[in-house]
C-alpha cells in the first residue's frame, strides 16, 4: 500500500463528500494506494480552515493554484462551481497530476472541449464524476444490457426528477439563474449520462425547456424548472427523458425503465438497492419482474457490506467513485467515465436547448 | 324499473365484455332500466347462434341492420370492427336510437366528425366506450384535479404499455395491418382519452411512430409498434406519452404520472384498486405518496363491493360503462364521454401522425 | 346447455354477490348448465320482494323451508346468518338437492359435524364459500406449492386484517357480540382455509383472542377484535397465523408469506391480481421476487379477461366460485371446498378459543 | 476538537465496520471528538498487522489485554465473539475506558448481568451495538410512537429473516453450533431491542425454537435454524416475532408492523430510506398508508446526505452508532441503548428457549 496525498477544491457538499470518501475507502476497498488528506480550498481563509478542520486535511489555502502547484499534491478532485472547472483541470494536467472533476464537466460545450484536449494532450488520468451511475444496482443494469440479456433495446426512458422547487412559494436563490443552475444544467447531466452508459450514443433529439415559475419571493427565475426530449439512439432505440425541479412528491426521481427484445429493467434512485429485471423465458405463468436487491454478486457492492440486502447509499456512490479514481491512477489506465464521457453529456444538453429554441429535432454530429 | 332491450352488434371479446354486464348491471347497481339481452350479431348465422347461446341473448342475426331496425330493439351496442362503426351508428341514430360506440369511435377523423353531427342532430343518447378510464381509481383521480387538491398541473406522463408483440418470434396476425390496428390506433386512444379528461385539450404535439419489427414470422408489419409524443396542453402543462405493444414484461401498462403546484398523483392499471396522491402540506417529515385503495369512498365503487380493498377488475369497468349508458338512456342526458369525446382522441391520434410523418411540431385546432 | 333453478336464501352483501354471479357466470365460463335466478328468500315478505326485483329473482318469500321444498328450486345457495345454515342445508339434502354454503359452515363445530353427515350420507353435491382462495393468483400459489415448486414449506404466515373496528369511537353494533361475528369467527375462517388449502393440516396451535375496545359509544363488546396463532401444521412447517377487525389501514389485508426450501411466495388480496414468487435457482446475481400479473396461463383467468393484467375483482371470485358449483353440480362430482372443508375449518377455530382460555398448545385431532 | 484514540477489538466484518466508521465519522456529523485509529487486536499477529494495515491503525496487537491497558488507548469497541465480550468490558471499566460492545451483549444471561453490573459501578459510558434501530426511519418510527401520532400500539409484528441457510445443500459452519450462533443468539436480538425501544417491555410470551435441517454437507446442525414468539407488552400490546435464516428470498428481512388507535406503521430493511405511516384522520377517500422517503426532518439525516431521497446504507448505520457513541463520551452522558438494554434482550432471548423447551407460555419479571 502507498499512500497518495489529496487535493480538494471546494468544501461545500460535494467536497465533503469526496473528503469523506477519500478518508473511508482504503478500508473500505483495501486499495492499493492509500489517500492522505493534504490541503483543501475554499473561497476565504475562514472557510478553509474551518473545512480543513472539519473533514480532517493536514493543509488549507484560499487560492486554488496554491493547491494544484503544491509539490505534495499528488491527484486534484475538483468541487468547485462549474465556472472553475476548465481553469483548475488546465493548470492541474499542465503538471500531470490526475484529476477529478465533478459534473457538469465544463461551463459550456466549448470548455469542455478544451478540457478534454488538455486532459488527453498530458496522457493523465481524467474522471467526470456522475456519481449515481456507480450504484451497484445501476453499474448491474449496464452488465445486463452489454451482456445481452435484455436483448436488443427498443425503447428507454429516464428521469431525474426532484421537488426542490416544486412550491412557488420556495424563495429565489442562486440556482434561479445560469443555465448551468437550472434544470438542465443541474439534473439533465446525471440521466443523460446513464441514457449514454446504458444504451449508447444519441442520433438526434427534440426538447423543451421551461420556466413554470417565473417569479418567486425575492426575485425572478431566468433558467428552466423542467424539460424533455424525445430522443432516437444510434442504435435505433427510440428514447425519452424528463427533467424537474418542480416534480412535486419526488425526492430523488433518479429513475429509468427499458425494453428490449428479450426481457426488460426498471430503477428508481429512491429504492437505490434495487433492480427490477424482466425476463421473456420460461413458462409463461411464472413471469414478472423480478425484484433484484443488490448484494455481492453484484458490481463493487462484495468489499463494503455484509450479505445482501444490507443496502448503499449516497456517500458510497462517491467512495466507488474514489476507488475507481485511485485504481486509475495506480494502474495508468483510465476508467469510466473520462472527461470526453462529461463531454458528451455537454453536447446533449447544449443540443436539448438549441432544440427547444428553435422548436424542432436536431442532429447530433460525433464529436472528433 | 323499466325493461329496456339491449341489440349487441360484435360477439368477440368486446361483445362478450358487454353482454356480461348487461346481465350483472341491474343487480350490481340497481338501475332504473333493466336491459334484457334482445339480439347479439356476429359475421356469420353459425357465429351468430353460438355467441347468442352462449350470452343468454334471446334472439340473433348475422346482419346488423336487421338489429338496428328490429322494432324491439331499443338501444344499440357496437363492438364490431372499427370500420363498421360509422354505418352502425348513423342508421341508429335515424331511428333515434341510442347508440354506445366501443373505441376508437371513427376508422377517420372524418367518420368520427360525421358520426357526431349526426348523433346531435339526432338528439339521442351517444357514449363512447373508454373503459379504463372509468375505474373507481381513475374516476377519483379526475375529481382530485377538478377540486384543486394537487393545484395547478404543470406534468402530465401517460403511457398504454403491453408486450403482446413484444417477441419478435410472435407470428403476425391481422393486428400487423392496417393504422387503426397499430399501437396509435389500438392503445394510444385509452391513454389520449385519459389525458383529455384528466387535464384538458392539447394545443400543440410532436410525436414519433414506428415499427420495430418489420418482419414476422408468416408476413410483414405495416402499422406502428410503439409511438411517443410530447405535448402543450390548453391550461400550460407540458405533457409525455408512450404507446407500445413491444413494452417487454408490461402486461396492461396503463399508467400516468400527473404534478402539479400542490401536490402529485400516480396510477398503474396493473394495480387498478390503488392511486398514490402526495399532497404538499403538514410537516415535511410526514409527507409521502400514500397508496390508497379504493373503496366505498370513490366513484362508483359503493354499490358494487362489499367494503375498501375488495376490489374491482376490468369487466367491472365494463358495467360502469353500462350503468352510465342506462342512466343516460332512461334520464335523456348524455354522460361523459360521448361521440365527440371520441372523435377529439381520433384528432389526436390524427395530428400525431403527421407530425410523425412530417418530423415536426404540429398544432391542434378546437373542433367546432 | 341445460337450464338450473337456483333458490338464494339471505338477500343481503351475499345474498347479492351471489345472485350476480348466477346472473353472469354462464356468459363469462361458458358453463354447461345455465343458472335460473328462481327463487330468492329473506327476512319479511317486504325484503324478499324488494331483492327479487333488484336482482332480477323470478319469485320470492320469507320461509326458507318454502325455497328448499318449492318444486323448480334444484339447487340452494345459503347466504343467511350462520346460526341457519344447519337447518337449511339438512333439509335441502333430506329432498337430495345440491348445497353452496357460506363460511364459516356451522355455528358450532356440532353444527358443522352434522351438516357434513348429512351431505354426505345424502350424496349430494355440497360446498363452502371461501371466495379469496379462488382469485387465480391464490389458485396459482396452491399449484406451485403442489408441484414443489417451492420446495418444502417451512414457514407460513397469514393474516386476515382489516380496520372497520379500528377506530374506537366507532359505534357498536350487532357484530360486537357472539364469538361468531367476532374476529375469530368472521375473518379467522377464511386464512384458516387458505392454511389448510396451501399448507396442509395443522397438528398443534396455541392461540390468543382478545377484544381491545371493551366499550364503544352505543354499548359494550363482548366477541373479539384480533387474535393470533402459531401453529405446526403435519408436514412440519411452522405457522402464524393474525387476524384483525382493528387493524389501522388495512382494508383487505388478506395476506401469506410462504417459505420453502426451493423457493417462496407472497400474496396480498390488496393487490389481487399479483403473485410474489422467488426461486431459488440461476445466478445469485439475477434472483428476486417477481411479481407475476395473473392472465390467462392462470387458473380460472382465461374465460374471463381479455389478457394478462386485465385484472379480476371481488365479483370474480364469487363468479367462479358460481362456476366451480355448477359443474360439480352437472358433474356429480364434488369440488373443494366441501362441507368437509368448512368443518375442518371450524375445528381449527374451535381449538384456538379453547386454547386461548387455557393458555396452552393444543392438539388438533383428526376428524373421522 | 479533541482527539480521541480508539481501540478495537476484532478485525473482521464487524471490525471493519467499526473502523470505516470510526475514520468517517468526524467529518460526516462534524464531532467534536475526533477518533483516531490507534490499536486494532486480531487472533494472531499476522492477522492483526493485516487488519491494522488494511484500516490504517497506528498500531496492532494479537492480545486484547495489551488493547486494553494500552495508555495512549483511551476508549474500547468490542467486535470480536460474544463469548470474550465479558472479559474484555469488565477489563476497561475497571481501568474506566468506556465501552462500545456489539450485540448480542452477553453470551448468557449471566454474563451480561455481570456486565451491566461492572459498567454501572465504573460510571463509565457503555453502549450495545444494535445498528439496524439506528437508520432514520426507524427512529422517526420510534419518536412517532412516543409522540402518540398512531395513538395507542394495539399490536406489533416483527421479523428478522435472511436466507443465508435457506439451500439444505449450503455446507455446514460454525455457525451451525452454540445457541449464540443460532436465530435467536444472531438475529432475534436485532428485532427483540427494535420491539422494545418502540413498544417497550415485554410481559409474557411463549416461543418456538427449530432445526429445519437437521444436517448439512459437512456436518450436523445442533442449534435453531429459525423460531418463533407471541407476547404480550406491559402496555397491553399483542405482539409477534419470527426469526429465521431460512427465509429463503430475504436478504434484510429486518420488518415490522405495527397497530394503533390513530395510525399504524411499517418498515422492512429492504428498503432502509422508506417508512411507511397511515394516519386515522382527514378525508376517507384520501387515507392510505404513505411512503416517507426519509431526508433532512427526519433524525441522524441531515448532516449525511444531500438531500431527501440521498439515502442511507449499512455502512450509515454504523457511523450514526460511532456519533452516538463519542457523543456520550464527551458528555459524559450515556446514550441509549447501554449495556442495560443489551441485558434486557438477553434476557428475552433466554425466556423464549425456556419456552420452547416447556412447550408454554412464561413470564417476564422486570431485571432490578
């Protein structure tokens, strides 16, 4: 075991759940390279050092490139706003240290791009961090469609659907404005993302976008409470994804259902230890979906609990994700999903909104 | 009570369907009118005679203007082919005889405009035959929206969702022809009707439909095997549906999810006894969807079970529909959903392939 | 097909259920005898008229012995009090004429004793109404266990619950006295049924039987609310066994989980139309409940629905139970449950009230 | 914040959940002690150097006497056998370290009345290890009952089943010998302490203990393969229990439901982020039994996750526990549930074997 030490900007939510998981998943995985808890950064000197305290960091500072130059800084993990995602990953590959970086991947198409440019030009190791896709009962969804027991797939529809918003009463605040804060931009990247690990690369689309609420207490709201868009795969799937804020009673609406020819799976994120599989085989009578409870005959699910059923939740999505970030960098090789994969997402979202501008379907051109 | 004689033109499993629950529905609901099963009409005399003995009917014909006219006759049932419906109908009206039309009311949006023309200038009693929408859960949910209890509805999502086709080995049948015989003809008008009466008319659409499997074994498929649509209803909620008899493991996926400003509904035919109703209100911590399960409570539920939770199934919806036709019949009203409740959901229906066909959004004009 | 004149003595909830299902069974199983509402008998001469006319009875009166000996009357359905069920029955099978009755069969076990005798010395067809296990979802489980398709039990748990007592300020009313419309005597049978039905006969029980609300506005309680078991049935199995009249939110909680050492299986009568089944076979990773639909690869489904999911009713249990009589009646051929049936069922009751007072286990003889 | 160095007792399931545990919990709830992994004491050297490399303790010792008077050791959790837990709490209460011991407490009766004896004379904090209590849901069940929002508990049902042994074919273990290995010396205790701290104390019951498979590949079975309990709680409660290892499709079948005069309850562990409430209040039509996604209202969520719906996982569980735990510690104060509580579900596991064995029911006389 080695020890490799951590840099994480930004201490909010995400940064705390990255610290966390960086603290918890050497045991929890018994991984080969063990993280040291180095710096953290966040916006003030205050801030810093109160995230420092509180997560465990040896270290702190205010300015980001202080971290990312910092000689015993080994591996970025970037969760910070989206605005300073292409800056921190530029300077980190710019030193070849590997680096995480939370979803959305960049503040528009073309960062992302850049991004990615920056990130294969250093050879490094680059992750996006679509953190729901690496439950055991969703990374066993993936297996089942590549392994073919669905067969071939003919329709998928998503969601990611939360209330937050869903009282116009809720008062304004910051996530009322910026594309990158509305639907789209917050929840649409997390279903895409799936829809693409699932079933693969998109054909073209038509969406639409929309502001229900355009005013609440304190302030107007500039950017969508919900979308959707019908879809077509590439490999001939037809599709459909919704998007909400505003979808009352849903918590965490993270949920999917697809058909193909030999059988079929559901998931919804709120029962996350649970995959509904459909199989078209055997005597008739004794067909149904079946309920799937995730336990160690499922992905990255053995090394973390007990037996079956014993359940995961939010935090070990990010501590799979640490593992894998930390295998990566260990061996060299990349894993999924690359910044390119956090790219593409990009691409659909800013199609979705050109499609609703313009009210009609729209191409998706492969991106070089 | 009142003797009425009930003529049933179709002896298939929709004619079967109705002559059932002619027979129950006087008992089940103690109706003022209580039909006597006068004549049933199939293709055939041989067809004719076993349908009539096998139903209790006391006569038959295998020509159905012989039952229209026949003078003890009094009102009309029509479960034969689509085709047939307009001819039916316009010679019943003639005589001014009520007429309860299975669905999809017209084979055209045509038939269907001139089947209502002449069902108003007749004055009598017409009723178009959307059964599911006509379960006690359904019934209650309508009435939910009606009365405010989830505010103003911002999503809609429907789907009519079964597998019969879903095996690419299923030979083809006489289904695999023909466009009102496809999913948009045969299963989209449930759903369509559904949304109509739950949310209102549809200002605008874009759809897609398709055929998966375009060959089978013993010949090819020319209508559709799934189809999608997003829509824009009249009072601004934005709208999701989905059709399929290819949707693997889904047995009668009649189903919608409806949110709106103060709370949200969901509903699943393959549960047909439960609605979910989650209202925004009371502390945060108790709030959840609840599952009730219908009883003497809802709509139509009362006369017919002994107490919550007996449970109805589908031929029990079929003899909501009769004790709604009788009523109407015997007080001279007419009760929801008439000719022209059918014919809006052939609109639809309509305007959906040509968006289909023309790839784009179509707008959809209020009939006159 | 031939004609039956069928006489219904008790014109209430039964008496209705029943007079329905002889209305509309011929046309729904094709049966070969075709059932006469002839004759229906309640109370008063005014309440026999009235439910004449509501169901649709030829003739009526308010003296059973009338109904049984009146000539044209060939076969007896018994919907009264139990307290009449001996009495009518014996004269039925004293003039050889074929018995449906009710559950639970006799007052006493004494009474049940010798309605058996009679039937069975008259050589008469006779059978009891335990309509839940009729739904094809229960009839399903009973044919997998018998086909071993779970293995061998090991663990039974039933329960029947519902809430119309639950709240304690409800009224008083005539169930809240005589043990035979207490818990024990009105919901007990039916789960006791389906133990010995699924399971086989039970060796041993300690029971328990209390009433929880000794005073409700409008006077006292003096039968029970809920009682509990565990028993061993003979073929090892262990067993529990619930049943409640307060049970908070149940509304036909008519429920079992069976384990075995194959496989398992859940049933709900809230959601009738499921079956729960796991087996314990193929990959670990790919085991779970599956929720069977029940269709037409179901027992009793197919003449009834148009397909799988269609779903049946309260109504459609007491119709097959309607078919399952007449072709025994047509047969001469007994089906389960006969008298016999009932009797064992009261047996079991008895033994947990004595058990119950005594606070001990207690054997359960077999009966000659 | 302070630091406080921890020694643990154990290296294997248990151990390693106590030690991701005890690296997460500082930042997760922000404590204000913070743990540090000082010593960890395996069987042998070789496993306890492997145990302390693989969970990043400082130190490591194959002698837990060593563990124990280590200076720099100031606070002890026990995850080894239950038949050295006496040993090792009487060890550090008398040099007054406080004691986090793992359920069962005791490996009899006796053992734990020493235990609770020894830990209230040192003064220091002690604490039993029931983590399954210790989800958000269930302790908003728990604080729901104790608000009296489903008025009085008429009745509860509880389970703990998992189908570890359920395949006669799965090869015998040592966890096939010793009553402490059994159904009830493993899982009964996690449901016995849930019934208690959400009903309270149990006044009789009588039990049922069994082998199902007498032998397994590899040897015999000589303790209780599943087993079942009715009670009665001092507050005049009915209550049920089952436990099994048998219960073949159960991962988690840690589940209950419970009964009151306003409202009723359920859980199943299957679906850890879920309770289930139904409230005796408001409209009939609207009643039915809601599913609470448990988020931020509701106990030991909010510092955890993002937001409702995030979810909880096993791993959770056992943070929450090491909170509770330094908690006390630093106050000074103990935190339910102490070594008192762990005794008094020794204490029921001991009555239900002397019932089982005398075939009856048996009291239970409040422990001084």
């Amino acid at each position: 075991m080695t020890q490799i030490h951590i840099g994480i900007v930004g201490g909010g939510y995400m940064g705390k759940a990255h610290s966390v998981a960086m603290a918890a998943v050497g045991a929890v995985f018994n991984t080969g390279l063990r993280p040291v808890l180095e710096m953290i950064c966040a916006t003030t000197d205050e801030s810093s050092e109160r995230y420092r305290a509180a997560y465990g960091f040896n270290r702190c500072t205010s300015n980001w490139r202080e971290l990312v130059e910092d000689p015993k800084v080994e591996a970025i993990v970037i969760a910070s706003p989206q605005s300073t995602h292409r800056a921190i990953s530029e300077a980190a590959f710019a030193l070849g240290k590997p680096v995480f970086c939370e979803k959305p991947l960049g503040a528009t198409l073309e960062d992302s791009k850049t991004m990615v440019a920056a990130a294969e030009a250093s050879g490094v190791v680059n992750m996006t961090g679509f953190n729901y896709i690496r439950t055991p009962a969703s990374q066993y969804a993936r297996q089942l469609i590549a392994d073919g027991v669905i067969g071939d797939v003919t329709w998928f529809r998503g969601e990611h659907t939360e209330d937050f918003f869903a009282d116009p009463q809720s008062p304004a605040t910051w996530r009322c404005e910026g594309m990158s804060n509305g639907t789209m931009g917050d929840l649409a990247p997390h279903m895409i993302n799936a829809a693409l690990a699932l079933i693969g690369p998109i054909n073209s689309l038509v969406a639409e976008v929309e502001t229900v609420h355009k005013e609440r207490p304190g302030g107007k709201v500039t950017n969508d409470d919900h979308a959707q868009m019908m879809c077509r795969f590439a490999n001939g799937a037809m599709g459909s994804m919704y998007f909400s804020r505003v979808a009352t009673g849903r918590k965490m609406g993270y949920a999917y259902e697809i058909s193909g020819t030999k059988g079929a799976i559901r998931f919804d994120q709120e029962d996350q230890n649970a995959l509904w599989l459909y199989k078209m085989e055997g005597p008739e009578a004794e067909r149904g979906f079946r309920k799937i409870l995730t336990g160690p005959a499922h992905p990255d699910y053995q090394p973390f609990c007990l037996g079956p059923g014993h359940g995961t939740g939010y935090q070990d999505q990010i501590i799979i994700e640490a593992k894998d970030f930390l295998q990566a960098v260990e061996s060299g090789e990349n894993v999924w999903p690359t910044f390119r994969d956090g790219m593409l997402v990009n691409q659909i979202v800013a199609a979705a909104l050109d499609s609703s501008n313009a009210k009609q379907w729209v191409n998706i051109e492969p991106l070089s």
